[in-house]
C-alpha cells in the first residue's frame, strides 16, 4: 500500500510516499481501506519533533473515514463493506495518512449517509476534542455563556456548533475577516482579538474552550469565569501560581488530552444526522501531497479543516 512516512523530524520536506506491507487486523480490529483523513495541528507538531511518538520512520494521522475491508475475530459492529469514521487511538494508535489502517473496531461509527468522505474525515479528532471539553468535562448546560478561542479553526469551528446544540449563548474570538463565517455557525457574539481586548469584551463566562493557551489562557482565568465555571485548555501551560489562582477563584481548569470514544463519536454521528454539526473544509489534498496540507496547516490561517484524499 502507498503511505506518507517519515525517517526524521523536521519540516515537511521529512514526509515521502513509500510502499508499505497492507495491515491485517487483529482480534476485535476492522481493516479500513482509507478515502480520507484530516490533517490536524497536532500531525504537523508530531512530524516537527518527538512529542508522545518517539519513534522513526512514522506514518502519520488520527482521523479516517473510509470503508471496512476486513474484520478480525470477535467483531460484531462492522462488516466488510461498511462506510466508518472515526479517531485512531490517540495518539499511539497513529497511521491513517495511508491507504489501508487497522483500528479498534469500537473506535469507528458508521458513516451518516448524508455526508461523503472528506466531511467524515475531517470531523473525528476535531470534533471529538470539542465534545469531551464540552459534554464531558464543562458539563455545558442551556443557558450557560460560552467563550471560544479561535472560534474559526479546526476544533473552534465545530466547538462553537456543539455548543449551540447544547442551547449555549456562545461567544467565539476571531480575526475580523473571519466574523460572517463564526456567525454562520451560530456564534452569538464574536470578538476581533486583534483590535478587542476580550477581557474588557466579555463578563461572567461559564466555560472558556482555549486552544492556545500562555497569555490567553491565564487573561481567560483571570477576569472571565464566574465562580464555579470551568476553563478547558487544550495545551498544557499551567503554572502552580495559576492553579492558587482558579482555587481562590472557584474557577476549575483543566487541559484535555482527546481520547477514542465510541460513545462520543455516536453523539457526533448523531449531531451530524441532525444538521447540527458540519465541518468547513478548508483545502483537500491527494495523498501524495501530504507535504503541501502540512505547510497549508502551519501557516496558522487556515479556516475550518485541511484533508486528504486517498483514490
């Protein structure tokens, strides 16, 4: 099979078509015959140095969305044929910018019949983040005010959908060329970070999704959050001093690792079944061109999601 593989860290000049052996799957595994799968910041932080993967050559991505090949012993939710998506386990479960992957049977949902593949593979790692700050660790309730950082990027843009879903007032931050497409989502405020001090914008937030944390995320705890409301951060960057902090403010703050989750996925199947969840493609690339997503993706002015496409 064609993968996309890199024998060093570095830029992406480091990522090359090989030919590697098809995967066979294991027990309580499905062989997927990859369509597409998302380009997420984190593949290109990954290919850039070692991270969680220590490890060389590597073949990377998390999100697939393609259809079952074959099945391995003791699995019952899928049969060869079925159209899946979902996030590999993350993040040592890695390998999907490939033409075949093996995957944890419960780690996959069907396909919602109403979207294709580049939409199904741009949504699961993404989507998923948003949900399990959302839902499972914020608890978002109807009613509650929701800050969202980098309203219009890959996690941002489908946060700020889930959280309308949730029947949240949402507030998203974004640079001014981007307000018309926050709004189209269901953004009931947007911020211009570049000309608005958000601090001085908005009072009294139940919840604060940060995925970019340093002076953003300690500004977000500092003048934000009403007591008992929560911070999601998706990068680390805490200190003991901020922790004194959101103690003495009855604030909770937590940064999020995203996980496979066969339930979460359902939910995000089913959010996208309802019309409530779409992602915004913003480029699609051949599998081949991997090296060109990569680049698109750190130019950090991307909106929405970056796939690639395997025929």
């Amino acid at each position: 099979m064609r993968a996309i593989s890199q024998d060093a860290y570095g830029t992406p000049g480091v990522l090359r078509e090989v030919r590697l052996p098809k995967p066979v799957p294991g027990p309580s595994q499905v062989l997927v015959a990859v369509r597409a799968a998302g380009v997420n910041p984190t593949d290109w932080k990954h290919r850039a140095d070692r991270r969680f993967l220590d490890r060389l050559p590597l073949v990377l991505g998390w999100d697939v969305a393609g259809v079952v090949e074959a099945v391995g012993y003791g699995v019952t939710l899928f049969k060869p044929g079925d159209e899946v998506f979902g996030m590999l386990p993350y993040p040592y479960g890695v390998g999907s910018h490939a033409e075949y992957v093996t995957a944890p049977a419960r780690t996959l949902v069907h396909k919602p019949a109403g979207i294709d593949h580049v939409q199904a593979g741009a949504l699961p790692l993404a989507a998923l983040t948003a949900y399990q700050a959302l839902v499972d660790t914020a608890e978002v309730r109807a009613g509650q005010r929701v800050l969202i950082h980098a309203a219009a990027g890959g996690v941002g843009h489908l946060a700020v959908q889930i959280a309308k879903s949730l029947g949240a007032y949402v507030i998203g931050t974004a640079s001014a060329p981007k307000h018309d497409f926050v709004r189209e989502l269901g953004a009931d405020e947007v911020i211009d970070y570049r000309t608005v001090d958000f601090a001085d914008a908005v009072q009294d937030i139940d919840m604060v999704l940060d995925p970019l944390a340093g002076e953003t995320r300690a500004r977000s705890l500092d003048v934000l959050l009403r007591p008992g409301g929560t911070l999601v951060s998706l990068l680390n960057g805490g200190s003991p001093q901020e922790a004194a902090k959101a103690a003495e403010l009855g604030i909770r703050v937590e940064t999020l690792l995203v996980e496979s989750d066969h339930a979460g996925m359902k939910a995000i199947a089913d959010l996208v079944e309802a019309g409530s969840l779409r992602a915004h493609i913003e480029a699609t690339f051949p599998l081949a061109d991997a090296a060109k997503a990569h680049a698109l993706g750190e130019t950090g002015r991307t909106t929405g999601k970056i796939v690639l496409v395997v025929e």
